[in-house]
C-alpha cells in the first residue's frame, strides 16, 4: 500500500520530475495531494488496520485494487464477527476507500450493499457503551486547589511539569469546549492574555478536526473573579513555570528530569494516564472518565447555566446542529442539577 510519491516525495520534489506530458506529470502529482487528503494522525490509524485488508486480498488471491463489494464484504464481515468492533470495520472500510480514492479507482466501498452490510452490522452488535462522565466544576476545583498545595510553592511553581500540562489542558477542555487534539495542538503563540476590556485570553486552534478550512478558530477564556479556580490565573501561572523564553508546545512532552519538550505534545494514551492518575488522587473513580470529559463537563455547566443551543454551537465551533446536545450530561444525576438551578431560579 506504500506510495513512493506520498511517502517519499514533496510537492516540489514532485514538479521537479520528468514527465512525458503534463498530463502524466498531472496525474502523478493529483496522487500526491489525494495522498494528503487526510491527516496524519487519521492516515497513521488507517495504515494500522489496513493491512487486514492487504492480508485478506493475499490469503484469498484476491487483487488489492481490483476486488468486488462481494470480497470486501467478506472481508468486514469476519472482522465484525472476530472483534466484535463496529468502529474498528469503519476504519477498515475508510482506509481501503481513501487508499482507492488516492490511486483514482472506484472503491468497491461506495456500493449499495456494503451500506446494507453496516446496517446489519449495527443490528446485530448495537454499541451500548455508556458515554463518559463531564468534569463537573467541583472537579476542577479539587484540580485547582491540588495544584496550589503549600508543598508546590507559591502558585504551584515547584509542581511537576505533568501535573501542571495535566490540569492546564483539562481546564481548557473545560473552558473553551476544546478537543484533546486541539488542545495538544498549542503553541505558546496561540494563546495570549489581554486585560481590555476585562482580563481573558484569546486562544487560537488551528487545523481542528472542525476547521473544515483552516480558518483558524478563536476561543476567549474570561478570568473568574476567585482567583484560586480563575483559568486566566491559571495559564498565566503556567508560563511562569514554564519560563519566559518558553515558545513551544503547551501540552509537551517532558524529560526524566522534568523539562518540557517544546516540539512533541504528549501523545493521547499518556496524557489520558496522567488524567486518570490525578482523578483517583482527588477521590475520583477514573474509570468514568476519558477524553471527552472536560469538553462534556464545559458544555453541561454551560447549559446549566443557561446557554442555547445556538450559544453552545458558537462555542464549540461545531457546524452541525445535533452536536452540542450530544456533549451535554443528562444522566440522572445531571438532571436532579439542572432541575434544583431552576428552583433556585423561580425561588428568588
């Protein structure tokens, strides 16, 4: 599945070749674009599960770019039946699509009885996996004051660089209804404090997975006036911990001895560890909580709050209409919340 142009080769690299004619050049170049069509985390998950398929297609003597919606259906179908996983076949159905897709060939995946295959597989496997549960504003608070324990110092400058890039993205999961991988994105560039009119920070997330066309999408964080759970306060501490000269990651990678690594974020596994670690330090049961968590917990205080659904759209920078609903909490707990806000509410 190795595409020498794709793996091998810049755009530039490709122009500079030698082709016969431009449309030659032409195609080979529209390969290497098609080859970026997607991102690199998304391509690095593709490459894993596709090779089941590349196996399947050898195993059977079935050609790799020439096989029939009957041979993929056979081939997602024992995946279904062995692993159980629903999301695990729509990965493998979107890797051998894109990868027909870069070579411009129809993609047997686009045929009417694979989506009936999936209906099936829905069917017979419904996902019954219970989302995970939101930060709450208790929660970050225990974060809050976990950092500026006395044994860390004055605004916790003597934490360790995991605790700190730990509570740091949480809150900004919390406070912006950010994803993890827009948070793990940022730059010390990308956030900046302004004191006008009140004191926030303007955050920057480039390339999100709802930057549908690298626009950019800018978050504001205002300052709580209690200072000891304000996340401007927060973020400000942080870059004195992490010095002046600091220009690099905000979620990095850290050395034996404490050092950030400014060019690598944390990856995923390790910062979700990080979190589960510091929940069952605060008397949390880590098992409820995931990646999600602090984007959920953000959208249910805001519309405990009472923000629209319109209001959490904007906030989210989501462009579908169904999408804030889905991040707002509604277990029974929540609702017994939101239910005793609106008493308080008609009370006064």
């Amino acid at each position: 599945m190795d595409d020498p142009i794709s793996e091998s080769c810049s755009s530039s690299d490709v122009v500079a070749l030698e082709y016969e004619s431009s449309l030659s050049a032409g195609l080979d170049i529209s390969q290497y674009y098609l080859s970026k069509s997607v991102r690199d985390s998304t391509k690095q998950q593709y490459n894993r599960v596709y090779e089941i398929w590349a196996a399947f297609c050898q195993e059977n003597g079935i050609p790799e770019f020439g096989a029939d919606h009957k041979q993929l259906a056979a081939c997602l179908s024992l995946v279904m039946l062995r692993d159980g996983s629903y999301s695990k076949v729509v990965m493998l159905s979107s890797a051998i699509a894109h990868e027909y897709r870069v070579r411009m060939l129809p993609s047997p995946t686009v045929h009417e009885t694979i989506s009936l295959l999936f209906r099936g597989f829905r069917n017979e496997h419904p996902q019954m996996r219970a989302p995970k549960s939101p930060i709450t504003e208790d929660i970050l608070s225990k974060m809050y004051f976990h950092l500026y324990r006395p044994v860390n110092g004055r605004d916790g400058l003597r934490a360790s660089l995991v605790l700190w890039r730990t509570i740091w993205r949480v809150s900004m999961e919390y406070h912006t209804l950010g994803r993890f991988s827009d948070i793990v994105k940022l730059q010390r560039k990308d956030v900046i404090y302004k004191s006008s009119p009140s004191p926030h920070l303007q955050i920057l997330f480039q390339g999100g997975k709802n930057d549908q066309y690298s626009e950019g999408s800018e978050r504001i964080v205002a300052s709580n006036i209690n200072e000891e759970i304000c996340p401007v306060k927060l973020t400000l501490n942080y870059f004195q911990f992490l010095g002046p000269s600091y220009s690099g990651c905000l979620v990095p990678l850290c050395t034996a001895k404490n050092v950030p690594n400014p060019v690598k974020p944390v990856p995923y596994s390790s910062a979700l560890s990080d979190l589960k670690k510091l929940l069952q330090s605060l008397g949390c049961d880590p098992k409820l909580y995931g990646e999600h968590s602090g984007k959920r917990g953000g959208a249910t205080a805001a519309a405990a709050h009472g923000a629209t659904e319109s209001q959490l759209k904007r906030l989210g920078g989501w462009r579908s209409d169904v999408m804030p609903s889905k991040y707002v909490d509604l277990s029974l707990s929540s609702r017994i919340s939101m239910s005793q806000l609106l008493q308080n509410k008609n009370s006064q």
